[in-house]
C-alpha cells in the first residue's frame, strides 16, 4: 500500500514539475519546439505512411500540431470526452471546435465517428514519457483504458512530448501501456514492444 502511495505521489509531483516547467515557455520558445518535432514526426516511419490519424488540440502548452492539421494527405480524427471514454471524431480544418468539460476543443458531437479498422496511427498527448514508452497523462486515464481495449491495443502509438519531458524512467502502474514511439523537438525515438 505504502508504494503505492509513493508511486501516486512521485507522479503527482513529476507532474506539477513539468507542467510548470511547460507553462515557462515563452511563446516564441513553445512554436519553434512545436515546429521542430513536427519535423521529426513528418520523417518517422509510423507518420509518413499513415492515413487516418488520431490527434488532439494543443492544451496548456502541450506541444502545438496544428500546422500538420491542413494536410490534406490525411484524414484527422480528435476526441471528445464523453463520461470516462474517448470518442473520437472525423474533422476537417475550418470546422469549428466546443470546447468540452476539461477546456479542451473538441469535434461537434453530431461529426462523423472513427473506428478502431478505420485508424491507422495515434497521436498520444502526455505530459512526459520514458525510453520504454510509457507516459505520465494528466491521470484521468482516458489514454490507458483505451489502449486497454482490444480493439486499440494494436494500434501504432507515438508519445508526443518535448525533450525536458522526455525521461529515463516515469513510476508507472499496472495499467500503464507502453507506446510504441516518443517524439520531441530533438528526435523521433523507435521503442522496443
């Protein structure tokens, strides 16, 4: 029980810890970062040949992706935050976004949903991960039971993060699930499954 405690702690810690240290950014600072794991992404074998791809909009800082969201080579799926799940959504630039319980933009509730066969790679949000490929969210556990489930488990995953979020080792728990790649502003780093 006690590590337990101690692990749920040592997250919430690393937690505030790095989000602070997102916040920090100037604007200047957080586009050029954002504009330079873009560059990663674009390269990486899991991005370039994918189709349909899940995303988000950027959030307290994370790093920015918008700019990728007008290529039209791709179709572009975002979430909503419906009880405990996330349904994800077909959008299109120029639809607009509500924005959900958490003041996160979010596709209209009527916008065409996605499925699991019709998804060919994931953007995961996170506010750091590890060389093993395991993240620190925001521990509402929206991502971790999604990839729980079968339907998803398989899906190619890559952890979006800047290099100050990228660590040799997070505390995880049981339900943790390993993604398949990170990229930062510095690199786009393959992981072993």
């Amino acid at each position: 029980m006690q590590n337990a405690i101690e692990d749920q702690l040592s997250k919430a810690q690393l937690r505030r810890s790095l989000l602070k240290q997102r916040r920090a950014l100037s604007g200047e600072e957080w586009r050029q970062k954002s504009d330079r794991l873009i560059d990663h992404l674009q390269s990486s074998p899991l991005f370039h040949p994918a189709q349909t791809i899940l995303a988000y909009h950027s959030f307290r800082q994370e790093p920015d992706l918008s700019p990728l969201f007008s290529e039209s080579k791709y179709r572009w799926g975002f979430p909503r935050c419906v009880n405990k799940s996330l349904i994800w959504h077909r959008w299109q630039p120029g639809e607009p976004l509500q924005f959900g319980s958490y003041g996160i933009g979010e596709p209209h509730p009527d916008s065409p949903t996605l499925t699991p066969d019709q998804v060919d790679l994931i953007l995961v949000p996170a506010v750091a991960c590890d060389t093993r490929g395991y993240r620190l969210g925001y521990g509402g556990g929206f991502y971790d039971r999604m990839l729980s489930s079968p339907e998803w488990a398989k899906k190619p995953t890559i952890g979006i993060v800047f290099e100050f979020a990228y660590c040799q080792e997070l505390p995880t728990d049981g339900w943790d699930k390993p993604l398949q790649a990170v990229c930062t502003d510095v690199n786009f780093y393959p992981l072993e499954r």
